[in-house]
C-alpha cells in the first residue's frame, strides 16, 4: 500500500521526530553519571522532554512503560505532536547480543491505537550477513508490519547494524550492510525506515535508491549536535523525509540534581530541536 505519511510530518512534509522511548540506554547513561533514579524520576524527566518538544516536533517517540503514561498524566502532548509507541521489549543496550527481537506481552499496534498513537516503531537488530538472524528478524518485521496494516497506522522500523564483539567493521562495509539491510526490509512496506547514518553523500543516495520508493528518515545515534547536523543534511539532500533523533537532544540534561535537570530540559533541549530543524528548511530553501 502507499502510506500516507502527511499525519507524522509537518506542514512542509519534513519529518522533524523526537525520541525518549529509551529503557536500558537511558539508565546505563544514568548510572554511567553515577545516577541512581526511580522511575518516577524517570517518568518526570521524559515528560518534560515530551513538553519541552511538543511544540516543535512533527511526532513523538515515547515508551509505553513509562514514558507516555508520565507525558499523558503531565498533558504534554494533549495537543500533539502525534505519538508513535515501540512493540520490542529490548532498548538500545547491547543490541549485538539479540538474535531476535521479542516484542511487548500484552501490547499491539491496535492496542496503540487505543491509547492514541498514530504510528509503532520496531527497534530491529539486522545484518544480512547472518543469515540465519537475518531470516528471523525478518519475520518479526514482518509480522509487526501486517498488524500495524490491520490497525490502520504506518510502522516505523528501525534496522540496527551493529558491531559483534572484537569485530573491526570497515566503513564501507558498514555502509554497505545498512543499505541491504534497507533493501531488503523495504520489500516489507512498513511504513516508515528509520535507519543509521551510512557515511558520506554517496552512501546516502544508495541508501536512498535501496529503499525502493519507500520513506526513510535518518535516526541520531547519539552523535553530537554539529556532526547530526551535517548527517541530517546529507541525508535529505539524498531523499530522506526528515530524522528521528533522541540523546543527542536530552544527554546534557541528564544532571544529578532535579531542579538543574529540569531547568536544562526547559532551556537546551527544545532549541537543539528548532536548530536540526531550520538546517534541513535552510539546505531546501537554498
């Protein structure tokens, strides 16, 4: 089917998304800063990322443990941007150690749509070089990706490539791995990809030429604000609709003490979002 995408873009058609549906990377981050948080803590800080976002963001990507309950019960995002919920139960800890991604117990894309979601995202880790993985993993996309057809809203699937332990990945091999992992998971029609940086402008537009028609935003990866930007860039100037981007907007607002953390969240986390943003606008402007 075509997807009409127009519900997760802005105005302009860019696709501007913000992430905090982080689990296990969140708190790794924490603990790696020597914070130990409840999940209350947790909840609060993800709500005011989801406020301190709403007003920029085409869509918002929360967790349905935490993270969208807290924006919910705070009404950060009663009157948008539209959010989009993940079905795996695994976050973004040591996605190199899944050989296949379990989803949520009791949690489906009609279930999202029950709780006001305009969209589902899959976090899947996928190398077409392991075969046997790859089969599997194809499977679950596939699977996810009809469910979300039968409930009406577009799925936003997120191919990781990642590094086996002791593994030296070459950067054109790695470029080349996210473009056939795009390649053949396209095929699916998900929806959305929402997929890693592959290096360079060239790799970009192979990326872009791989995905086959299919909508394709660039994900952050936790790179820092200047290098995403230029990514971003290089990624919409190829063909990608825009970029969902997470802990390179709120990792500096990770602070000990809850009144500075909560002022940072307030001060430097929308504005990141307002610079990728006005990039991207600017490059297509020029």
């Amino acid at each position: 089917m075509s997807w009409d995408l127009r519900g997760l873009a802005a105005d302009d058609g860019l696709i501007v998304g913000a992430a905090a549906d982080h689990r296990d990377s969140l708190r790794a981050e924490l603990e790696r800063r020597g914070l130990h948080v409840t999940d209350e803590e947790v909840g609060d800080a993800k709500a005011r990322i989801a406020e301190a976002l709403a007003p920029v963001a085409s869509l918002l990507l929360l967790d349905v443990e935490i993270g969208a309950p807290a924006a919910i019960a705070r009404g950060a995002i009663r009157n948008g941007p539209p959010l989009v919920l993940p079905l795996e139960n695994q976050g973004y800890g040591d996605v190199a150690s899944v050989s296949e991604t379990t989803l949520m117990e009791d949690f489906s894309p009609a279930k999202a749509v029950e709780l006001g979601a305009a969209g589902c995202k899959l976090l899947l880790p996928f190398r077409v070089d392991v075969a046997d993985q790859a089969v599997r993993q194809e499977r679950v996309a596939a699977r996810c990706a009809d469910a979300c057809r039968a409930a009406g809203i577009p799925l936003v699937l997120e191919p990781i490539v990642y590094r086996r332990k002791g593994e030296e990945l070459a950067a054109d091999r790695y470029a080349e791995l996210v473009v056939a992992g795009a390649a053949r998971l396209a095929a699916l029609d998900p929806g959305l990809l929402k997929v890693q940086y592959p290096g360079g402008p060239a790799a970009c537009r192979a990326l872009h030429e791989a995905s086959g028609g299919s909508a394709w935003v660039l994900l952050g990866g936790g790179a820092d604000e200047a290098t995403l930007v230029g990514q971003v860039c290089e990624a919409c100037a190829a063909g990608a609709q825009g970029f969902v981007v997470g802990r390179t907007l709120w990792v500096d607002a990770l602070v000990a003490d809850v009144d500075e953390r909560r002022r940072r969240i307030a001060e430097t986390v929308r504005p990141r979002l307002e610079r990728l943003a006005a990039a991207v606008r600017a490059q297509r402007a020029g």
